[in-house]
C-alpha cells in the first residue's frame, strides 16, 4: 500500500481512489453475488447422477507410468458428470502412488475430448457454478499431481476438452488433430479453469486472444502458437500413437528416481503457487537436503559421468 500511496502526488487523489476500487467492482461484476464456498462432496453425489462413459486409469509400477482414459466413444469423448466424478476419484489415488512419475491423458478411439458432454451439459443448465468448482478442484490437483503429465491430442480437443489439455504439464499432438478453446461460440466463457491456467502459461495477451477468438488450431498451427510441445509428425494408427506418446513422456521427462522425479515436481508446483521467494527457496533447499549424500548421487558421483 505505501509504494502504491506515494503515487498519489502524480495521480490525484480521486483516480488513485479509483485505482483501488477498480479490482473490487471488477469481482463483483465477474462474481455476482454469490458468497459462499462450495460444498464439493454434494456436488460430487449431483455430478454422479449425470451417467454415461467412464474414465478408466491404468498403473505400471514397473515403468512408474499411468495411462488415464476417457472414455464415451459415441460423444466423442465429452465429459459427463460421472466422468467428472471419475477422474477426480483417480487423481486421488494417483496423488499417493508412491512408484508413479508419469501421467498419459488421452481419450480412446482416435479422440480426446470434445468438451462437455451436451446431453449432460443441456440437463444441467442450472448446476453451472457448481459443476465448475469441482472441475476446478480436480483440474488443479491434476496439475499439481508429483507427476510429470501429458495430454494427448488426438482427433478433436474443443471447449472443455482444450481446457482439460491445459491442465498437465505437456501436450503432444498427432499431426491431423485439431485444438481449440470453442467456449464462445457456445455463449460461455471457460468453466473448467482454463482461463487462469492460460494465463499463467502464456500471459495476459496469448490468452485473450486464445478464448476471444475461439479458433480451432491444426497441429501445426497449435505448435506456432506454444499449445502443443510436440507433434507426432507421422500418420499411426491411436493406439500406436498412444505408445509413442508414452515412450515420449518416459524418455524424456520419467527416466530417473521415482521420489527424485516427484520431489521436483512437487518443488517446482510450490514455486508456482506459494508466490514468495523466500518461502520458495526453503522448499527448494529441504528438497535438495533429502537428496544430498543419497544413493543417487553417490552412484552418480562413482559413474563419472560426461554429460555429452
Ligand atoms: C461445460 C463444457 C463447456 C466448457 O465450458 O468448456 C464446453 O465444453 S463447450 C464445447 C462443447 N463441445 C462442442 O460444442 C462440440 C460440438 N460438436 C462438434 O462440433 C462436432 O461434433 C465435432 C466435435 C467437430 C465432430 O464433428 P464430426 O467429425 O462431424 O462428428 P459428429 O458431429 O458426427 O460427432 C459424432 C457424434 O459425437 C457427438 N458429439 C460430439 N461432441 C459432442 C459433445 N460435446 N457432447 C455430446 N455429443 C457430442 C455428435 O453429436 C455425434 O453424435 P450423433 O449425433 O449421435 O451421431
């Protein structure tokens, strides 16, 4: 407040005032009058009346690998609010799958995820806010499992399917999918969170643009725009491009110590969401005291490696 106070002099004081008042007025337009916080486990047993499709989750220890599935073939892999309920019910084991490194999201049959389920969406048209805090909840903790994640696009990612991608660490892409944020041209804006993630991912400009515009992007296009970290460049059948992008997620980002990768992850998740420096920094260096003169490094040490 004092450094924002010493401006007064150059401002004035009424648009000084304004200045303060402006974010205030700003969340109350976006917020309405709703106040208080929501009661997830009641949406959970609303969601779960919402049938169709399943999610289906899949752990190798040996590889330290998980593949989770959507799944609802016919709709193209939308999410219904079981779907919803399922996915957030796997997070849930996978924040404590102690042999895990990795995630694989991908839809089955060549898609991965046309957004809401509009069979379900049209039946709850009166549930919105709810059913976005429980994506919120579930998205996040997506985001910030001690995984290293990775959407795969294949087929269509539309509206809520493209929100869902923005929630892991990576994208791969097949190089005839498509991608785009559609929320406006259904009348909405995101309701699953993508909005803050695009944000923080790409700023304030990238983002607007991204979900003012409601372009759907070819793979090549996505890559252009930072979307999509990789494009698997030659034509596979799915499943085999599902391998391929299991194989990419283990090469590149799951090779080491199953508590080493998750303790990185998990650091760098904290350096994200504390926001204080100082706070940062001891995590980072607890981290580092765990691993310090551990067997890991020891090994390392004997190996003399050369880091070609
Ligand atoms: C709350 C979520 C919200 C958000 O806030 O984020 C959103 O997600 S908004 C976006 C919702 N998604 C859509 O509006 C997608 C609408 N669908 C399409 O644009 C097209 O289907 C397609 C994805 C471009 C594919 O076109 P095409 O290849 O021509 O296939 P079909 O159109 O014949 O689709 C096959 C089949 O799948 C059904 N389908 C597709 N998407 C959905 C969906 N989101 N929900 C329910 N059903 C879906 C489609 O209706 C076809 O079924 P049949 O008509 O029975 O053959």
């Amino acid at each position: 407040m004092s450094a924002l106070a010493s401006i007064v002099p150059y401002l004035g004081l009424t648009a000084f005032r304004r200045l303060l008042t402006l974010p205030k007025a700003l969340a109350a337009r976006l917020m309405g009058s709703t106040s208080s916080e929501p009661n997830l486990q009641t949406i959970r047993e609303e969601l779960e009346k919402f049938e169709g499709g399943s999610i289906d989750l899949e752990m190798d220890d040996q590889s330290g690998i998980a593949i989770m599935m959507l799944n609802n073939p016919r709709r193209l892999n939308s999410l219904t609010g079981k779907m919803m309920v399922e996915m957030a019910n796997h997070i849930t084991v996978l924040e404590k799958w102690s042999a895990g490194k990795g995630l694989v999201l991908a839809g089955v049959s060549g898609n991965f995820c046309s957004g809401g389920d509009l069979t379900f969406v049209r039946k709850a048209l009166h549930y919105g806010e709810e059913m976005a805090a429980f994506q919120h909840d579930t998205l996040t903790r997506l985001l910030n499992l001690p995984l290293v994640s990775v959407a795969l696009l294949q087929g269509h990612t539309l509206g809520g399917g493209a929100e869902l991608c923005t929630a892991c660490d990576f994208r791969v892409m097949s190089s005839s999918a498509r991608v785009g944020f559609v929320q406006i041209k259904m009348g909405l804006p995101t309701g699953w969170g993508a909005t803050t993630r695009l944000v923080r991912l790409f700023g304030r400009q990238k983002a607007l643009a991204l979900l003012t515009s409601g372009k759907v992007f070819s793979a090549e296009e996505a890559q252009n725009e930072g979307l999509v970290d990789h494009i698997l460049s030659y034509a596979l059948h799915p499943e085999e491009e599902l391998s391929v992008c299991k194989n990419w997620l283990a090469s590149n980002y799951c090779q080491y110590d199953a508590d080493l990768t998750q303790t990185v992850k998990a650091s760098v998740v904290h350096c994200d969401i504390s926001g204080d420096l100082v706070d940062s920094l001891k995590v980072e260096r607890k981290a580092f005291g765990k691993f310090w003169g551990g067997p890991a490094q020891k090994a390392a040490l004997d190996a003399k490696i050369k880091h070609k």
